[in-house]
C-alpha cells in the first residue's frame, strides 16, 4: 500500500491527538463557581467602571468650588505696520539764542549771537507710527461666591449618582450568584436525572423486549407491545433532554465561572433542610438590603436636589462672584531669539479687580414652571418608594410561600421515594422466591425510578425559591452540605 506525506502527516497528527491527555477534572463548589463568576464577570466589570466614572463626575461637580484661572497669551507680528507722519527736522522753525541788543550811548545796537541756531525739530520726528510686533499675555480668575445652593446641590446629586451606580452594581453581582445558582443545580438536576432515565431505559427496553417476544408467542396482544415501545420512547425522549440539559448549563456555568465545562464537577449538593424562616426578621432584612428600595431611595434624593437647584434658579435671585483679570501688552521693535531680548519696547499692565452679579429678571416663568416640575418628580419618587417598599413586602411573603411549599413537596417526594424503594426491594425478593412475576419486578423499578425524578426536581425547586429569598436579602441560607 502507497502512504503520501499528506497522508503519513495526517495520521501523525490523529494520533497524537488521540494521545492527549484530556484536561484534569476540578471539582468546583457554589461557593467557589460564586467566587469565580463575580471575578469574571463582563457585565461585573462594566458596573464597577460606570461606577468609577460616577466618583470622577464628583470631582468635577466639586470643582465648581474652587476659583478657575484662564490663561491667554499671544503673539503677532505686523507685515505692514502704519509707518506714521514725519515732521522733517527744522520744519517747525529755529532760534538762535544772542545777546539783546541796546541803543546807544548804551550800548551795541546789534545783537550779540552766542552760538548757533537750534532748529525744531532737531531731527526728523515720526508721529503715528506702529512697531511691527505685539504681545499680549491676559491671566483671569473667577471664584463663585454664592450661588442660592446650586453648586452644593450638584455635588450633592453627584453623590447620589454614585450611590445609584454603586446599587447597580450590587444589582449585577446578585443577578450573576443568580445566574450561577441556576446553571449550578440545573446541571446538578440533569445530571441526576440521567442517571435515574438511565436505568429505566434500561429497563423499559427489557420490558419491551419481553412483550415482543410474548406476542411473538401469542401470549399478549400488539396493543401491549406498543404501548411498552411508546414507554421506551417517552424515557428515551426524556433522556435526551436531561443530557442537553446539562450540556446547557454546564457550558452556561462554564461562561460564568471561566473554566472548561467538561472539567467541572459539581462538589455542592442538595440542601438537606430548608432552614427555619423567620418572616418578620426576613421582612426587615429585604427591606433594608433591597436594590429597589435603594434605587428608588436614590431617586428620591435626587428628586429633591433637582428642586433644590430648580429653587435656587429663579428669577430674582442673583448669583454673585468674584473676578481678578490682569493683561500685559507690548509691542517690539524686534526680537533677538538667542537672547531672548526685545529692544524698543512699550508695555502696558492692567490688574482688574471686579464682583459681579448675574440674575434672570424675567424668562416668562420657566423657572416657576422648572420648579414646579422638579416638585412633582419629588412627590412622584416619594410615591414609588412607598409603592417599592408594599412590593417588597409582598414579594418576601411569596418567596417563603413558594420556600415552604416547596420543602412541603420535597418531604412529600421523598416518602414517595421511601415507599417505592421498599416496594422494590420487595418485589425482588418476591421475584426471587417465584411469588411474583418479572414485570412486577421491573414495574416496580420503573416506579422507583419516577419518584425519584419527582424528588430530584422537587429538590431543584426548593433550590430556587431558596435563591430567590438571598436574592432579596442579599444573604446565603447557607444549608448546603
């Protein structure tokens, strides 16, 4: 037989990869898939970001408070400056400074020069003209000094938005353990689950097979066949499902957790017990460590901080602040680089020191009408809370309902399951003494094998009204063996 490269390569490469190892199990419990979700988490990481970004928004409310300072400073230099007027030298006239003269017998009667004429101006004068550069450098600082209240109250507002941001986050990092949970005990109620469907396949497939033969035999009609091929069917069907159950939550559990979902075993199981409610302490705890009512405490602080703005917006009420604006202008002749000297310089200093006051006069009531708002989305909050805190309420009082009756069926189920196991040892040992037949045997496996799917999900159940109840206190029950 002819082998190729391609062909030699390839089975070098099958069978290397049929010797990897495959990757080491890891038992994992819930509280560790808690641990390694909340770490891992995407959406965790958003929240935690939006709430960095809320605390830097505080500082930049805050900041408000402090003076601001503006610097500006420029530089021009003129192509084509106005060259000016010149007045020519001696155009304005001269003098010639002399001794006064005296009539006789006095004196000379000419005058007696003393030096030589002055002329004016003595050289050529320029009037007008602009040097070809200019600097100007302006240094301004503004400090608020009152403002009604405006600028607290943003930072005020600011705060509440980081404790919203914050509630946000609690928010996502209960629905993950949510998440979790659920992914957790759905694989767990699957993987469970198949290997009880497992055995009855098993044995609804002998149970099959023996009535196939019996009719065979003429000893039971087609109907009987039939309807064991339709019990076969339906366990197969059921199988199906619970094994892409599991494969569903495994991988879901995977994506929370980060770890490959073929390598986790599930080292946490069913609650032994529902612990004791207490439904007023329950109550009271809900209460105080609701996100909702946090987000709509929240809300209602920042209803009332926007009134509080809005109020301190009106007509009428001036804000007043402080200003301090000091200019430095020049103009050059020009500019030697190196030394960093101008020659020919005329500059100017001016420090301006003023308190101004800025107010609306008149805005054809929109800031009555923005109060006016504001009050109403304070009163609407206050509502909402008081509607929050009835849901709150209300929906603790189900959870324990839902918590209780569902340890209810679980205690139920498992009586069920007592009774059908002794029922099945029973019919073994009677099958074994010839007192009862196979199919009671095997019917008697069957129903052993129902009850105990029936307690699996009732125990899945109790699992979930347990979780909604942490969800709402933000507590774990901690009953899990």
């Amino acid at each position: 037989m002819r082998v190729t490269a391609a062909g030699a390569a390839f089975c070098f490469f099958f069978i290397s990869a049929l010797s990897l190892p495959a990757a080491p199990a890891q038992s994992v419990s819930l509280s560790a898939a808690y641990d390694l979700a909340q770490k891992s988490s995407d959406a965790v990481q958003l929240k935690v970001l939006a709430l960095q970004k809320t605390r830097i928004a505080v500082q930049e409310a805050s900041s408000n408070v402090w003076p601001h300072v503006d610097l500006q400073a420029s530089g021009a230099y003129l192509t084509n400056p106005p060259q000016g007027y010149t007045v020519a030298a001696g155009s304005l006239g001269s003098f010639s400074p002399a001794i006064p003269a005296h009539t006789p017998p006095f004196g000379n009667p000419n005058p007696i020069p003393l030096g030589p004429a002055i002329s004016f101006p003595a050289n050529d004068l320029i009037i007008g003209a602009q040097k070809p550069s200019v600097v100007s450098v302006t240094a301004s600082l503004s400090q608020p000094l009152f403002t009604w209240g405006k600028i607290k109250n943003a930072v005020d507002a600011a705060g509440l938005a980081v404790d919203a941001a914050g509630n946000d986050l609690l928010v996502q990092r209960r629905d993950m353990d949510r998440q979790v949970h659920r992914s957790y005990f759905g694989a767990l109620l699957a993987q469970e689950s198949a290997k009880v469907l497992l055995r009855l396949r098993d044995t609804t497939a002998q149970i099959a097979a023996d009535r196939q033969t019996a009719f065979e035999q003429g000893t039971v009609t087609r109907e009987s066949v039939l309807q064991a091929k339709s019990d076969l069917a339906t366990v197969g069907a059921r199988l199906a499902e619970a094994q892409q159950s599991e494969s569903t939550a495994r991988e879901n559990l995977g994506v929370l957790t980060g770890l490959e979902p073929s390598t986790i075993e599930l080292a946490t199981g069913w609650s032994t017990a529902l612990p004791s409610l207490d439904e007023a302490a329950l109550r009271a705890t809900a209460l105080a460590a609701s996100t909702d009512m946090a987000a709509g405490r929240t809300r209602a602080g920042l209803a009332q901080k926007k009134l509080a703005i809005a109020k301190g917006g009106a007509m009428l009420l001036p804000d007043v602040s402080l200003g301090l604006s000091f200019n430095v202008t020049g103009q050059e002749d020009s500019w030697d680089v190196t030394s960093w000297n101008w020659t020919g310089s005329s500059w100017s200093y001016d420090l301006i020191i003023s308190v101004g006051l800025k107010m609306s006069v008149f805005d054809g009531l929109a800031s009555y009408a923005r109060i006016g708002e504001a009050r109403k989305d304070a009163e609407m909050a206050a509502t909402g809370l008081g509607e929050t805190e009835k849901l709150v309420r209300v929906g603790m009082r189900s959870a324990i309902d839902a918590a209780v009756k569902a340890d209810a069926a679980v205690n139920e189920k498992q009586a069920a399951v007592d009774y059908a196991a002794e029922r099945l040892k029973n019919a073994r040992v009677s099958f074994q003494n010839g007192v009862a037949s196979q199919d009671d045997e095997r019917g008697s496996d069957i129903m052993d094998g129902t009850a105990e799917l029936d307690l699996l999900f009732a125990l899945y159940t109790r699992e979930e009204t347990m979780a909604d109840i942490e969800q709402m206190t933000g507590e774990r029950l901690g009953v899990n063996p």
